[in-house]
C-alpha cells in the first residue's frame, strides 16, 4: 500500500499539469454552451411569459437528445486516445470518418423527432395551446442544426483525443458570439433594432417582424451550423493533429468500426440521458410544492451546476489521459493516472464546497430578493455541499472507466443508482419521509435521495475502477484495443 502511495505522488507530479491544460479549455467550452442557453431564456423573457414558457418547455425535449447524441459521440474519444498513446495513428482517420456517418444518421433522426412528435408529447404534459404552438415552432427550427451540433460534437470527441481540447472553446466562443445577436435581430425584430439604434435603420431593416420563440430557434439552429463548420474548417487546414490527414479522402461505411464506435459510445450516451432524465423528473416532482419551492429549487440547481463543469471537464479529460497510457501499453501508469485523477476530483470538490459555503448568500441575492426563496434556497447549498463530493467522484471514477472502454456498467450503475436510490429515494423521502421517523422532508427529501444515488454510484464506480484497473495490471483481463 506504501509503495502505490508513493508511485501515486510520484504520478501527481508530472500528471496534473497535462490534465488541467486539457480540463480548463473542455471546462470553458462547457460554459460557453450553456451560456446559449442562458443568452435564450434570458432574451426571449424579456419579450414575453408566453415566449420565455414556450423557449423553456422546448429546451426541455431537444436538450436531452442532444446530450444523448453528445454523449454517444464520446466513445470516439477513448478510442482516439488509446490509437494515439499506442502510436496506431492510421487508424484514426477511418475511426473519425465512421463517427461522422453515426453523428450525421443521429442527427437526421434528432430533426424527425423534433419535427414530428413534440405536440402528442405537448398534448400529454397538457401544455397550453399558445405555449405549445410556440414551443412547436422554436423545435423545428432547432432541428435544422441538429445534423450540425452531432458533427462539432464527433469532431469535438476526435480533437479531445488527440490531446487538443482548445479548438472545442474556442469555437463554442463563436457559437456564443453568434448566437447572440441572431436571437437579438430575430427574437425582437425591427422594433428591436431600433430601440437599440434608433430611428436612422432603413425602414426594410425596421419592417423586421419579431420572431419570438421561433426567432429563438431559427438562431440557435444558425450556431449549431457555423460550430459544425467552424470544427470542420480547423480539423482540415490545422497542423496541431500531425500526421491525421482527417480530410484527405472519405472512408466509406465501416460496419465493424461502427459497431465499436455504438458498443463504446452508447452506454455512455444512455447514462448521460438518464442523468438529464431524473433532473427533469425531480423538477417535475418538485412543481407541486408550491412557487416558493420551485423557485429555490431552480437557484440551488442552476447555482451548483455551474460549479459542476469543473469536475465535468476534468472527467472528460481524464478519458483521454488514461486512454493515452493505455494505448501505450502501460497498465500499472493507467492506473495511477486513474487514482490520480479521482484525488483531483476530490480536491476540486473540495473547493466547490469551501465556495458554496463562503458565496451562497450574495449569489443568491443575485437570483431572488424574495426573503422565503432566498432562506430555502439557503438551507439547500447545505445539502449541496455534500453533493458536490459524491457528484465529483461519480464523473470522474466514470471518466476513468470510459478511459479503460468500460461504459456498459457505467449504464448499468446509473441506472440503478440514479433512477432507484436517487429518484425513487428522493421521491419517498420527499412525499413521506424516513419511516416513522420523520414526516414528509418536502424538496429536502429529493436533494438528500440525490445525494445517496449518486453516493452509490460513486462506491460502484469506484469498486469498478478498483477491480478492473487491477486485473487488467495483473493481466488477468487484456488492455481494450481496436
């Protein structure tokens, strides 16, 4: 145990740098993706309730495919990493090439779900009319980048594994940039252009008409596309991938490699479209409790998910990492890049608590000046001081496993924890507390079923990491290769 101790120092020492030269750059790309959709809750509320319910009902449905689709993309990464650290790099390209087929077909798919199955899925959540023609009209212009957002997503995942992580910021920087004033012009039209410049704009330019929710859409779709491109653009004409001619000529379907590319990448797409799944059912739950509590829910939630793409990204980045030293045939260094990581997970969790705890008060008076809202909103980053812990652990002991090309029981552990301990916990705590112990814990029930499923999915993961990080260094399973 003294000797790993050691070798795991020794491994700290020259392995944290490379891991945060990848994680800040996936971290600041993660922001600049959610900030988009701040910039359209944000712009089209300032229009109107009925824009703002209809932008937020839609988030909803094309969020989670496109996480699912992102996620599902991400087994190219493991893939990319282990060719590259094994020196294998004339498989890349053909690797890549069968991503693109699988990001475009899940694309495609996307846009045909969107388009032709959202007002059944309106009609049951009994969404009103108004809101739902709205919500109806800002999908399917959504729908349009779809096919682009799944090709920056698989060119993203490439770049990832090649160590390369700051093309994905810097264009979800330009995404942003985009994105902004396209909602401006469309969401509010000449009027708003006017108010803004005034009455010197070319009366075609105010003759604009204001788009609303589906001005929305029509934006988001147009950054979806100028990301897909921009991604293409900088893998062909950049020298940062070596001797990877990407572009140089198509390689057609490959069934083999796409099967690898769907047994790696789909599980992890599943957890991650579970995970989206019991936040949204949660939120759902919590709708019946009242405005207060809803309203305190969503600030301790948006708050403390911002914090979390810091130990997001360092998950992603850890994949990569280990993948290299996998690819490379070191087993024993794969393991203590592994363990290492998991310390980092814990030291940032750490930092994420000690910030909650020193900021919560002034940043909640940012979202309400509402003294109730503000009170359990409080009472609640209490609870997510401990969530982050398990939270940082969860992604990043998962991280380490997609390195090793371990998703299937990533799938099968998120699903038991999140869906069973965490939902199903939370939703019993919540409605009827802990036996005859205590009444109804109301919003705190749910928090505290999150914090246990994803407690047990950090154990499992853990034990997972332990086991398989273990045999394959003892040979008794082989190291994961194309």
């Amino acid at each position: 145990m003294a000797s790993f101790a050691s070798r795991l120092l020794a491994t700290s020492r020259k392995e944290t740098p490379p891991l945060m030269r990848l994680a800040l750059p996936i971290c600041g790309a993660q922001l600049a993706q959610a900030g988009m959709s701040v910039v359209d809750v944000m712009m089209t509320g300032r229009l109107s309730a009925t824009d703002l319910a209809a932008v937020s009902v839609g988030s909803s449905l094309w969020l989670p495919l496109m996480l699912f689709m992102t996620g599902t993309l991400m087994g190219l990464t493991p893939i990319v990493a282990q060719l590259l650290g094994g020196g294998r790099t004339a498989g890349i390209r053909p690797s890549v090439h069968q991503a693109l087929w699988i990001a475009l077909a899940l694309g495609m798919v996307a846009a045909v779900l969107l388009w032709f199955t959202v007002m059944p899925i309106f009609r049951l959540m009994a969404v009103p009319e108004e809101v739902a023609g709205r919500a109806a009209g800002y999908l399917a212009a959504v729908a349009f980048g779809m096919p682009g957002v799944a090709l920056f997503q698989a060119l993203r995942a490439f770049s990832d594994g090649m160590n390369h992580a700051r093309p994905s910021l810097w264009i979800s920087l330009v995404g942003l940039g985009v994105n902004i004033p396209c909602n401006f012009v469309l969401i509010y039209g000449g009027e708003g252009l006017t108010g803004l410049f005034g009455d010197w704009l070319p009366g075609s330019v105010q003759g604009l008409p204001a788009l609303g929710a589906l001005g929305c859409g029509i934006a988001t779709a147009i950054s979806m596309w100028v990301m897909g491109l921009a991604m293409i653009a900088y893998t062909r004409h950049s020298r940062a991938y070596g001797d990877v001619a990407l572009w140089h000529s198509p390689t057609p379907l490959r069934w083999p490699l796409i099967g690898e590319l769907l047994h790696v990448g789909m599980p992890i797409g599943v957890a991650i479209f579970v995970e989206v799944t019991l936040f949204t059912l949660i939120a759902l739950f919590v709708a019946s409790l009242g405005e207060i509590t809803v309203a305190a829910h969503q600030v301790a939630l948006n708050y403390t998910s911002i914090l979390f793409m810091l130990p997001l990204s360092l998950g992603m980045a850890l994949t990569v990492r280990v993948g290299n030293t996998l690819g490379q045939g070191r087993p024993e260094a794969a393991r203590l890049v592994a363990w290492h990581g998991i310390l980092v997970a814990l030291a940032v969790a750490g930092l994420n608590s000690l910030l909650l705890w020193l900021t919560a008060e002034p940043v909640i008076g940012l979202y309400t000046h509402n003294s109730e809202v503000a009170r359990l909103t409080l009472s609640l980053v209490g609870l997510a001081m401990i969530f982050q812990v398990s939270d940082s652990l969860q992604v990043n002991l998962a991280g380490a496993l997609r390195g090793y090309k371990d998703t299937r029981i990533i799938m099968l552990i998120t699903l038991l924890a999140y869906w069973l301990m965490g939902l199903g916990g939370g939703h019993w705590l919540g409605r009827h507390g802990l036996f005859e112990w205590t009444g109804p814990l109301g919003v705190h029930g749910y928090w505290i079923g999150l914090i246990a499923g994803l407690t047990t999915a950090a154990v499992l993961l853990g034990e997972r990491l332990r086991r398989m990080s273990k045999a394959i260094v003892h040979g008794e399973i082989e190291i994961p290769v194309e």
